[in-house]
C-alpha cells in the first residue's frame, strides 16, 4: 500500500514561519506591504515543506498585472509626512490601469536593498513595473532598469539615462513662483532647500537660480538655507539657521511644502509675522498648507495626472511591437495663491529685516 504525502497548506507554513496565516497567504500570493525580509522567511519555510501553490482559474493571458514599487530608500522624504502626493499617485494609477484592464499591484519597500527589491520582482509575475523615484540615486534608476521588465519613474526625472520618466516641470513652475513674486512687488527672496539627496529638491535649487538671473532679481548668499526635509527637522534647523543670521529676505521660496511649515513655525516663534514681515511659497500644496495660519501659498501639481500618464506610458511601451527610444515627460503645476505670500504695502515700504545679534 502507497501512503500519499498530505499537501503542506498555508496554515501549517504560518505555523513554522512564526507569521499569522494572513500574512503567509499575502507573501505566498505576492501581494501586501509585506517587509522584504519576512517575505524571503515565508518564502523558504514554503520550499522547505515543498508547497504547491493553488492552480489559478482563470487563464495566465486574462490577469494582466503591473506592479507599483513605493520605493523609501531613506525615508526623509517618503514618509507619513507625503503619503497624501503618494496616495494621489495611485489613485490616477488604479484609475488608469483599471480602465485599460490591469490589475495594479502596490508594494511598499521601506530601507530595502534594491537588490532584494529585483529578487522580490523576478518571481512577481507582473508586466511592468512603474517605481517611485523619490530617494532614487542615478545608480539606483540604472540598477532598476536591469530587471529586464518595462519600467516608468515617477517623481524624479535624470538626464542622460537611457530610462522612461513622467516627472513634474520643476524649472517652469519654480519660474511661475518667482514671477509672482516679483510681479507682486518683492525685491529680495531667499531659498530653503535641503540636503536631503533628492534629485527633485536639486531640479527646484537649479531652477530657482536659473530663473534668479533671468528675471534679474537679487539673492543674498545669508538667504540661501539647507534644513531637513521632515516637519521636527524643517523646524529645528530653521531655527538654528535664523539664529545665526544677520537679516532676511522679503520672501522665501521653500523646496516643498514640509520644509516651509516648518520654516514658518520657526519664524513665528521668532516673533516675526507672515506675510507682514516675512513672504513664504512652498511646492506640493499638501492638505496640511490649507490649515496652517496663515494658509500656504505654494505649488498644485496633479500627481492623479501624473500616474495616469505612467500607466499609459507603461502600457505603450509593454504592448509595442519593437523597441523604441526612452519616453521623459514634465507635467506642469499651478501656483495656489494663499495668505502666506499675499503682498503687503507695509511690508514691501520697509527695509530688509534685520535679526537682532
């Protein structure tokens, strides 16, 4: 008599794997925002005990997936603090990808190796893949590219690589925000950047300097400032930087929306009032810049518009008889105009602030 071998279930590779069922059956249908390490664990635990997957019912030709890597490399920038740009992101990308008949897939990689992150995508069987270039170096676009599989970035844009990308147009919007700062009368404004390495905070320095020199307005070496990219950092360091500067400028154009209310809660504290004293335009136009006081002017780019664009890159690339050349595309913003960078007679008519030693 042949004893046959009971099949390992999902239950049992939970067991072993020290992991709820949930979360087993999530890595084993390689879906969830599941950590890159307990994916492998399962992963092995179900080799091991020689599971066989469930043959699926439908057809492999009728599931068409793409999958969306929410890529942290560091998280200064992807974090709590963005993830309404990011859900934005995949709602244009759901809606997109839902109307030409993919199913999209998002998996969030948070401090993970690329490296592991191509492993992970090897055996996802998905068509495409549009990853979030944020925290992406150069190196890390390339090292992507090599996974062989039609791939779109978004949030970053890098010339000189061979690599398909649907980015906002930093420099025209930067433009559009010096323009109406000197429009409204402004004489000398100031940049808050940060050293954070994302290739969109270095896009919106280069633009502001560029546009600077074109629009021939004047900007003090003292009111260029470098401040960490998370609200407790954006507002410590702006304090640390204002208490060792000498004046300021009328108004500051900020590198995102986080680094400006954090700039603002630091010239509050300082006693200065905004917009009277102090004009202040931020870039992102998060939920959090209309309820500020006063509310933020800053920067509206449509990152619906944004993943819907990625999708159909992607698809146009995944459904192309041959090869073509690598797609850039540059969506352009619109400047929200708010309390905080609303000009002031008063306040244009005074001298620059100067900052008590």
């Amino acid at each position: 008599m042949v004893t046959r071998t009971k099949k390992s279930t999902v239950r049992e590779i939970a067991r072993v794997a020290g992991v709820s069922p949930t979360t087993a059956s999530l890595v084993l249908n390689r879906k969830g925002q599941i950590s890159a390490a307990t994916r492998s664990h399962v992963l092995e635990v179900a080799a091991t005990l020689e599971f066989t997957p469930r043959p699926s019912r439908k057809r492999p030709d009728s599931v068409k997936s793409i999958q969306f890597l929410k890529i942290a490399k560091h998280g200064n920038t992807v974090n709590r603090d963005h993830n309404h740009f990011i859900s934005d992101y995949i709602d244009g990308m759901s809606e997109e990808a839902s109307r030409r008949g993919y199913k999209l897939q998002v998996i969030s990689h948070e401090l993970t190796p690329i490296s592991t992150i191509l492993d992970l995508l090897s055996g996802s069987g998905a068509r495409g893949v549009i990853a979030l270039g944020t925290e992406l170096s150069e190196s890390d676009v390339r090292l992507i590219q090599s996974c062989a599989l039609p791939t779109v970035f978004i949030d970053t844009f890098y010339d000189g690589i061979e690599a398909n990308f649907v980015d906002m147009n930093n420099y025209d919007t930067v433009h559009k925000v010096l323009s109406y700062l000197k429009g409204q009368g402004f004489r000398e404004i100031g940049f808050v950047g940060s050293d954070v390495k994302t290739e969109n905070f270095s896009l919106r320095r280069e633009a502001f300097f560029r546009s600077v020199e074109i629009l021939g307005l004047k900007v003090a070496k003292a009111h260029v400032l470098s401040i960490g990219s998370t609200l407790h950092d954006a507002h410590r360091d702006s304090l640390e930087a204002l208490a060792g500067a000498k004046g300021l400028a009328q108004a500051y154009f900020c590198a995102n929306d986080v680094m400006a209310l954090g700039f603002i809660r630091a010239l509050k504290e300082m006693g200065l009032g905004i917009p009277d004293d102090v004009a202040v335009v931020g870039f992102d136009n998060l939920p959090m810049s209309t309820i500020v006081e006063p509310p933020l002017t800053t920067v509206d780019v449509s990152k619906r518009r944004i993943g819907g664009l990625a999708v159909g890159l992607l698809h146009d690339i995944m459904t192309a008889p041959h090869s073509s050349p690598p797609v850039k595309i540059l969506v352009g913003a619109e400047l929200v105009v708010r309390s905080s960078a609303k000009p002031s007679r008063e306040r244009q008519d005074k001298p620059l602030i100067a900052l008590e030693d």
